[in-house]
C-alpha cells in the first residue's frame, strides 16, 4: 500500500521535507516493484539513490541542526550513521548475490525508518530550526552547491522507456533535484511525437522499448534536419556489455549508463548533457 505524504510528516523546513518527500517516493516505488521481471534493476537503482540521499540530506540536516545550535546533533549524527551502515550492508549483499536482496528486504528497513525516525525522531529539532535565519541560508547554500552550474529547475527531460516501475525511479531522482517538466513515453511512435511538439533539453532513452530498440530512436533523431539533430542523448541499457556503449555512441548517443544506475552517476552525467545543451 502507497504511503501518503501527509503534514504530519512536515518538519517545517520546505528543502527537508522536500527530502523526506524523495524517501517516500522511494519507498513506494519498492513497494510497487515487488514481483516486477526487473525487480532487481529497481532495487540496486534505489538503493543507489539511498547512499545519496543520505550523502546530501543528511550532511544538509545536520548542518542546519549545527547553525541553530540544536542540542540533539549528535545523537542524531549517530542514528544517519546507523542508516548508511544498513544501505551499505544491503548494498554489499546485492554486489555478491543480487537474489539475496528482494524489494520486501528494503522496504522493512525504510518503512521502520520513516516511522521511527523521520515521523518521530525529526521533530526534536523542529523547535530549533524552523524560522532560524542561519540555519536556513546554510539549508539554501548547500542546495544551490550541490546543483554546481544546473540550474535543473529549468532543464526539460523527456524519458523513453516501457518499464513503468523504472520511470518512475527516473522520475523520483530527477524530482529530488528540481526538475519538475518530465515527460515519459512508452513507445517510439509517441516518443517521436513529443520529440516534434514540444521543447526538450534531454533525452533519455532505454536500448530496449517494447519490441522496438532506442537505437533507432537515436538514428531518427540525429538525421532529423532540425535543431532536433543536436538534442543531448544518454542511452540506457540492462545487458552489461561493452559493445552495447559502442554501439550506442556510435548510432548518435552522447552518453551510455548500464542497469541499474546511481542517482549521484546520472545527475553527473545530465549535468555533462545540460552544459552541451
């Protein structure tokens, strides 16, 4: 069952909660990803997106908690190490078998998590931060320097791929950085469609859609004789093999990431798209 992001959750700070926000979206996504032929895609992908998620959010917490001279710092310090030791944990099982990490492994660990930590332990420093001018501009600072030069609230994505439960994944970590117009297509018919009719930055597109390949995609795209010919490409695949990069390059891609990606390796690897764009 989805969880719904409700008030009672709020901690009252927007660029946390927006956080908060992202770890539910991720929960959910496991949840729906259950019994998925590539369940397996989704959970290594999300998995990734943890490590970062606690990377960014957790530093950005505790500095904020540090600038209002909140008293609960450090025990809280301790409990985001307890959570990066248990996403590591699961992660290193994943890397020697990935059959012995399954969504429902997650979403035990993170739906704990929620409700003991952000649901409860969280609101300790509510007092502190909210309305605590410095605390905020370090709040501020920090998002604007993990953006670097991407201004990624103006970036425009169109996605192509017939997985539900991976788009959505795509979906959750571009969300997490403030990319609000997304578009996600099924097929290669719409994808051309929207390729014609509407104003993209960036294409990401898997290798399989259906029954079609995004090669053929790519190919349309850079013979195409208007200023579509010179729109950034990252292509997607699940097959881990190095003439799949060749290949992709080589019809027109820009960039290639394999199954299942980092959020913090696809966020590189669009900033690299959005500086050529």
């Amino acid at each position: 069952m989805a969880i719904m992001w409700s008030e009672m959750m709020s901690v009252g700070v927007p660029v946390l909660d927006s956080d908060h926000k992202t770890l539910v979206g991720l929960i959910n996504l496991l949840q729906r990803s259950i019994g998925d032929p590539e369940e397996y895609v989704a959970v290594y992908s999300v998995l990734g997106s943890l490590e970062d998620y606690a990377a960014h959010h957790f530093s950005r917490e505790e500095k904020m908690m540090e600038a209002s001279r909140c008293p609960q710092l450090e025990p809280h310090r301790q409990t985001h190490h307890g959570f990066v030791e248990q996403v590591r944990g699961l992660k290193s099982r994943y890397e020697g078998d990935p059959t012995s990490v399954r969504a429902r492994d997650c979403l035990t660990f993170l739906n704990s998590w929620l409700v003991n930590h952000i649901c409860t332990t969280d609101m300790n420093y509510r007092a502190w931060v909210v309305g605590h001018a410095g605390a905020l501009a370090v709040g501020h600072d920090l998002v604007h320097k993990e953006s670097g030069a991407t201004d990624w609230r103006c970036l425009k994505v169109l996605v192509v791929d017939d997985n539900l439960n991976f788009c959505e994944i795509l979906g959750a970590i571009l969300q997490g950085v403030g990319i609000t117009s997304i578009t996600v297509i099924h097929d290669l018919a719409a994808a051309k469609a929207a390729l014609t009719g509407q104003d993209i930055d960036v294409l990401i597109s898997d290798w399989h859609v259906g029954t079609e390949s995004g090669l053929d995609l790519v190919k349309w795209i850079r013979q195409a004789s208007s200023p579509l010919a010179s729109l950034p490409v990252l292509m997607l695949s699940g097959h881990e093999r190095m003439v799949n990069r060749d290949l992709a390059l080589l019809a027109g891609a820009d960039e290639f990431m394999e199954k299942p990606i980092s959020a913090r390796g696809l966020l590189i690897c669009l900033a690299r798209l959005a500086a050529r764009q």
